[in-house]
C-alpha cells in the first residue's frame, strides 16, 4: 500500500469541530480489493469452522487475524489525521467488518461512546468504504453537531432485537433517544472505494437497510486516545494495543 500525502483544509477542520465527523480519501480501488479479499478469506474459514454464524455476519477483531488488518492500524496518514483532531497520541483496540449484502437491515441510531466509556471525544470510529456508499445500498447516516450531546439514553424494543444477527445484540432494538423536538440535520454519507470517515464518539449515526442489489463492505477501526479510559465490554473485549509499533514494524516510520 502507498502512501498519499493528503492536508486537511479549514473546511474539513470546520467538519470536525462543529459537525462531529470528516471524510478523506484515503485508499485507492486496488489496495480495498486487497481488503476485501481478505475479509472474505477469513470470513469463509470461520463459516466452515463454525456453522453457527451466519454467511455475512459481521467479523469482529479481523487485525487478530490477519497482518494486513491489522497493519490499517499503523496507516500514516489515519494515524496523523487523528492526532490532529484528537490532540493527543492515540492507541488502537478494536476493529469490525462489515459485509452488508443485499437486504442486510441496517443499524438504529447509537452513539460509540456508549459502548467504550471512554468520555467526550476519547475515543473515535474510523470507517474505511471498500464499497461505493449511497442511500440505496444502506449508508451510514447521522446527525451533524449532535456530538455535542451527552450520552442518551436506551430505548429497547424487544421485538426488534429478534433481527439481530446470532452472534451480536446490539445492532438493533436498543437505539439511543434524541432529544424532543430536535432540529439536529440528518447527513447521509455518501462515500467513494477507499473514503475513510472519521467519526466522533457522541455523534448519533446509524444505517438503512440495503435496498440495492449492491454490498456496502466496510472495516470499522477504534482508537481512544492514550489517555482515555476504556471499556472492556462484554463481547468485544476491548484491550489497547501500539499503533506506533505496528506503524513502525510496516510502514517504516
């Protein structure tokens, strides 16, 4: 994978203080082809070891798996572009493959901080788009600004957590509350093969269902600043790991 040289403009800094996220262009068609084979690699190993899961499940912790997962982690310029927004150093720990085929549901709307604990703007999802992204196929969707919130609440609808994937609880029916009467600006955010979204940890975002006969594959990145605290969770069994040393060791830098 080669390395562009990419500097955030004021717009995009703008985007990030007061919208809650940015979007770079990052990777190139060729390097989330690679990506792509290689979910699907250790997508279908795990599917023959263990038939429970369901064909497209979501693959969590690939970077455990594969070092070309996990050297995404030490990329340059994601590690650069966090230390710019995040004002700090910043550790890696945990990551999340999407694979979202055709009538895959989407998410309800939640917040990350919520699950990691880490505290306002202590941690962040980096979303890499190895699929072109638009309404039709699922996007991701949130509200701009609403990363100033607090955390909300939970509202839990039982009956909508029976379509959650075997493995996972929390992609539907526990969708957090906006506040009443919100004037919070819906964003859908439409990505090319390779964008990468920077999202902050209190921003509410979710996704549709995938209405197109198209996948919207994604790999979902978490760091916390060195600082932050973290939340272990029950599933994902977050623990921090050096981004430096994984820049270091294949990267060179």
């Amino acid at each position: 994978m080669g390395i562009k040289v990419i500097t955030m403009n004021e717009q995009q800094l703008f985007d990030w203080k007061y919208r809650g996220f940015i979007t770079l262009p990052i990777f190139s068609e060729d390097e989330c082809d690679n990506i792509k084979f290689e979910l699907d690699r250790l997508r279908i190993i795990r599917n023959h070891n263990d038939s429970s899961w369901g064909e497209y499940d979501m693959y969590s912790h690939p970077q455990k798996e594969s070092e070309l997962i996990l050297k995404l982690f030490g990329h340059p310029l994601i590690i650069n572009t966090l230390e710019k927004i995040m004002g700090d150093e910043v550790e890696g720990i945990q990551s999340l493959a999407y694979f979202k085929p055709p009538n895959e549901l989407g998410r309800d709307i939640h917040q990350d901080g919520f699950y990691t604990q880490s505290g306002w703007g202590g941690s962040i999802n980096v979303v890499i788009s190895l699929d072109k992204t638009d309404e039709t196929n699922g996007c991701l969707y949130s509200y701009e600004c609403s990363h100033f919130l607090p955390i909300l609440p939970i509202e839990i609808d039982e009956e909508r957590t029976k379509t959650n994937p075997s493995f996972w609880r929390n992609e539907r029916g526990k969708a957090c509350v906006m506040p009443e009467n919100h004037n919070f600006k819906r964003v859908n955010h439409i990505c090319n093969v390779g964008d990468v979204l920077f999202a902050h940890d209190h921003l509410v975002h979710g996704s549709e269902q995938n209405k197109s006969n198209r996948y919207r594959r994604s790999i979902v990145l978490s760091y916390k600043t060195k600082s932050a605290p973290i939340r272990q969770g029950g599933q994902m069994k977050r623990e921090p790991f050096d981004v430096y040393e994984i820049r270091r060791k294949y990267w060179g830098l």
